[in-house]
C-alpha cells in the first residue's frame, strides 16, 4: 500500500507541502470542484501552479447551478485555503486504471458529447437523472462524495437506482483526516450518499 | 495376509490388462511427445539451443536419417525452450496458403492474449494510451494511424497490408464497436466483403501479403523468440527433381499446355516456396530449423540458396548431425518409456521393485535389439513393439519369447 508521503503534494488540512514540479496523473480539490491535471508546480515564491488542468464541477448561472469542464491554468497562493489538496496518483495505480478501461471493451457505453450532470444532491438544488439512464452505461463520471472523489471510467445504474461505478480511482479522507488513493473494480455507492455525478462530455476533453 | 506376491507375474498381468507400452514408432508435429531425450542427445540438444539463443536470424540445418528422431526432437525443443514460441510445419500441409498457415500455426501457438497484448502495446507506442488532463484516453483514430504509418512505413514493403493491418490494430483498440471483428480478422477468419469494408480493410488474412505482414507484425513485437521447425525440407529438392519416365503416369491432361514444357508444375510450386521461405529471413528474431535425411540433400540446398542469393549462406549454420542412439542409449531409452508409461498408470511399484531391473526383458534382448537395428530409434521401437505384442498376446511362457530375441 502506497503511504501518504507517496502521493500528497499539498494538503492544506494536514500542512503538508512538497516544492517541486510534477508531472504524471494530479487530482486536486478545490472548493467543491475537482480539477485533473499532468502537472504541477509547487515552490515558496511562485505557490502553485496548474496548467493545462481540467477543472470540473458546478458553477452558478443566475439561480441554476450548472455542470462545467474547462481547460484552465491556475495558479494559488500558499495561503489560498480553498485549494483542499494535491495528489498524483501512482503509477501502478494508474496502469491499473488503464486496463480496467481496455480490457473489458463494452461497446454499448454511452459517450456524451458535453458534460453533463446525472445527479445533484445539494442543499441549494436538486437533480436525478439516474432513473432515466437506468441500465444504461455511461462513459466518463465524476462523482463527488462527502469524503472523497470517484473517478470512473465508466457508470451504471442498477435495479435500485443507485450508480454503480466501474474501474475507480477514489480519493478521499479516512477517519485521521488522511488523504487515501485507492483503486477498485467496481464500487457501489448509495446515491443518498453522493454530492454529484458529472458525465464528462466527450468533446470537452478533446479540446 | 499376504505372505508371498510374484512381483513379476503382477506386472505381466498388468500389461496384459493395458496393453504394449511401445506403440507410436513415428513422431508427428501434432501429437505430443512427453519423453525427453537420451543421455547421449542432451548435448546435441544443447548446442542447438546455444545457436538460437546467439543468433536473431539463422537456418539451422539438422540432418538425420530416416527414424532418428528430428521430428521427437521438435518435441524436446519444445519442453526444453519453453520460453520460446517454436512452431511445426510439415512442408507437405503448408504447399498452398504459405504464410496463411504458418501465421496460424504461431497464432494456435501463442493464443490471441497475446496478439491482444501486441496490438494494446503497439497503440500505445504510437500514441493512442496518452492521457489527457492526466486522466483521460481520448484516441484520435486519424491520429494515431498517421503515427503508425510514419513508423512503420519504412520497415514494410507492402503499403496496402501495412495499411490493412494498422487499421485493424487501431479498430480493435480504439474502436470497440469493431473489436470482435477485427479480432476474427486477426485470428485469420474468412471475412466477407462488407464485413471487410466496414472494418475499413481491404482483404483479410488469405491474401499472402497481408499474412505475411501479418506474421512478420506477430513475430517481431511477440516479446519471446520464435523458431519455426520446418520438417522434411528435403520435399523442395524432391519436388524439384523431374520424374524419371517410368515413374511417369499418362496423363489426359498435359499439365505443359498450362505451364509451359520448361518446368513441372512441381519445380514451379517448389521454387515459390522456396522464395517464400527465403523471404521469412527478412522477419527479425525468427530463427528456422531444417530438417534434411541426408548431407546430399544439404549440398543441394545450400545449392538452391545461393542461386537465389549468396548472402544468405551467412545466416546457414553448419549442419548439426542426429546419429543413431549408443549402446547405452537403447538401456536409458527403455527404462524412460516403461517409468513414463507404468507412472502414467499410476503403477509406482514399478519404481520401486524394478529399478534396477529390465524386466519383462533382459540385457541381452536389449543389446541384440541394438545390434540388429544398428542403433536407429524407430527400428528400435519397432522391435520393441513386436517382442512386447509377442508377450501379451502369446501362450508361450516369457523365457521362450526371450530366447527367441537373445
């Protein structure tokens, strides 16, 4: 098992900080929004800086909250206590990911073109789209959890109406507050559970 | 309680129940051969080995006469170099659809897991695994097969099958709606046209060239070596000879009106697999064996060889000889085919009780066995199967059938 010393680059609960440039697969948390990114720079003088990165999550427009991803370059002060952490994941790990993803072609997976969300469960609004895709394989899903980030290649939508998710990357907090970077085949989560799910749109990544 | 057991009755009573243990005197590519070799082969074997592991192309002939065990010898290869891919042809099943069989031969050899790997490995080398944002594959189809095309157009001569087969490699990663297909293709089904025009290919694997490529893809990104064991080479020279005229059958059709009076059809499927064999050279990391009867057909080959191109007679290896078994030989290969026999039987008192004996036969049965046959294993084991079928199915006491043989 991976100890923490291997992968956080940054937690601001912990203050825990590692200067340098990284390159590799980088999730970080901010406010409620996930961004992905190849790489990172952390150093005293500059804080830190993503570029390139995938920022996801919801953004308000007017009254509605709204899914987005959208490429972006940021940069944070070390004082910026918005930005949550900075894990790269392992390597190994990673292969994993990846063959979860071709090993087991399944050619009826829905891509959709432009991000999307499946489900909301926030105090300010509400959306449920999973009855509606019920069966249905869904490519791409990113859902935020009270502790954690599910990263999936893929999710589906059981008898029940709750997501199960394929070949996962999570990410989250244990009961010490530790940030922990595990990978699973298939996890089922209660959607009472959840925060979001966004289906990243296809096209968006290509950009 | 049982106070006396005649140990040797039991054992002619066993045999009597299952049979002669010496039953195949003829090795085939097909039909797997678990016991190994002879002590007096065990260096043979390995200078074989210490050729193909120093060199990345080679044609190593092996020349033996008829019954000396070079197709056994496939098998012992195979136990022995089980880190490598080593393939049987018999010439005589491979004259039509060439690389088409041998392709098929190796793909029955190493499973499609493998192609699975080549084709997931390739794809990445060309760029189709990268991950966007860190995370994400987003493969550009386009993309990747202008990359493919770059790399490998300078390795192949044949730009319609490299086209073929970087289009399957790219479907059967990236495209999933594809992959069963392309994974028929690869596996060298007959694919029909607009199968094959869906796929966006052009032909399948039947076509020479597209096997060949095909082949050439396989063996060289396979991450293990490869030997292809020809067996029988000595057929090419045999086809190329012309039928002396009493051997000569009247034919109503006169086979020069469609192939002219210069050549037998025979010298002309000959030649072609003999240019096809050549060509195989040209596959990196595929080392080929050649079996031959005699040093007369060696001469002739190397012959043949260097008409179509003297530079190949650096990749000959000096021929490596089978000769007949030793004295001892006849002893060790005995006792191995009983151990093999009564242990697939289950029958462990043979280990214990007959150790250090031949019975049902004795010294002297074995040593006239190897005088009369002068050492050839399969006269050996013809022998062998007689005097065995004499003492399961005759009346006669075993001391009578023994003297008969001493």
């Amino acid at each position: 098992m991976n100890t923490s010393d291997d992968f956080v680059l940054f937690d601001s609960l912990k203050s825990i900080r590692i200067n340098g440039e990284f390159t590799g697969s980088i999730v970080s948390k901010y406010k409620n929004k996930v961004i992905f990114s190849d790489n990172i720079k952390i150093s005293d003088s500059e804080g830190i800086m993503i570029s390139e990165g995938l920022i996801t999550g919801f953004e308000k427009v007017g009254m509605e909250l709204n899914p987005i991803s959208r490429k972006v370059d940021l940069k944070w002060d070390l004082n910026d206590t918005l930005l949550e952490y900075c894990v790269i994941i392992p390597e190994d790990t990673m292969e994993q990911y990846d063959q979860g993803q071709f090993s087991n072609e399944l050619p009826y997976t829905i891509n959709l073109l432009h991000t999307a969300t499946l489900l909301l469960n926030n105090h300010e609004s509400k959306l449920n789209h999973l009855d509606f895709f019920k069966g249905e394989i869904l490519k791409n899903p990113i859902a935020m959890i009270r502790n954690g980030i599910i990263i999936a290649d893929r999710v589906v939508i059981d008898d029940n109406g709750d997501p199960v998710f394929y070949d996962c990357l999570i990410v989250g907090r244990d009961e010490n507050e530790d940030i922990n970077i595990s990978y699973e085949p298939i996890t089922n989560v209660d959607d009472k559970m959840l925060e979001y799910i966004i289906i990243l749109g296809i096209e968006e990544l290509k950009i | 309680m049982l106070l006396f057991e005649n140990k040797e009755q039991k054992l002619l009573n066993l045999l009597n129940f299952t049979g002669s243990p010496f039953k195949k005197f003829v090795s085939t590519g097909e039909i797997e051969e678990d016991i190994g070799l002879v002590q007096s082969r065990e260096e043979f074997l390995h200078s074989i080995i210490s050729i193909l592991d120093k060199n990345e192309n080679v044609i190593l002939p092996i020349i033996g006469d008829v019954g000396t065990g070079k197709t056994h010898l496939y098998w012992a290869l195979k136990h022995e170099l089980y880190y490598y891919n080593i393939v049987f042809i018999s010439l005589e099943n491979v004259v039509k659809k060439f690389y088409y069989n041998i392709y098929s031969e190796f793909i029955e050899n190493m499973g499609i897991d493998i192609l699975r790997n080549i084709s997931r490995r390739l794809c990445n080398n060309w760029g189709a695994l990268e991950r966007k944002f860190g995370f994400f594959h987003v493969a550009e189809i386009n993309k990747v097969k202008k990359v493919a095309c770059e790399e490998w157009a300078p390795k192949f001569e044949n730009e319609e099958s490299i086209m073929d087969i970087i289009n399957a490699i790219t479907a059967h990663q990236l495209d999933p709606y594809k992959k069963i297909e392309v994974e028929r293709w690869f596996l060298g089904e007959v694919i029909d046209i607009r199968d094959l025009s869906r796929l966006n290919l052009k032909n399948d694997l039947r076509k020479r060239d597209n096997a060949y490529t095909m082949l050439k893809v396989l063996v060289e990104n396979a991450m293990v070596n490869s030997v292809l064991f020809i067996d029988d080479f000595e057929k090419i020279v045999s086809m190329m000879k012309p039928i002396p005229i009493e051997e000569q059958k009247e034919e109503v059709f006169d086979k020069s009106w469609l192939y002219g009076s210069s050549e037998s059809p025979q010298k002309r499927s000959a030649n072609k697999i003999l240019d096809k064999i050549v060509k195989l050279n040209n596959i990196n990391g595929l080392r080929i064996i050649i079996t031959l009867k005699s040093f007369d057909f060696y001469e002739e080959i190397i012959r043949k060889f260097e008409d179509i191109d003297s530079n190949l007679l650096k990749l000959i290896k000096k021929p490596i000889i089978l000769s007949n078994f030793d004295d001892d030989d006849v002893f060790t290969f005995y006792k191995k085919n009983l151990e093999f026999f009564f242990g697939h039987l289950n029958y462990f008192d043979y280990f214990r009780d007959f150790s250090q004996s031949y019975f049902p036969l004795n010294k002297e049965v074995l040593k006239n066995i190897f005088i009369q046959t002068k050492g050839n294993p399969r006269e050996i084991i013809k022998f062998l199967i007689k005097i065995f079928n004499d003492i399961i199915f005759s009346n006669e006491e075993l001391e009578e059938i023994l003297k008969k043989y001493q």
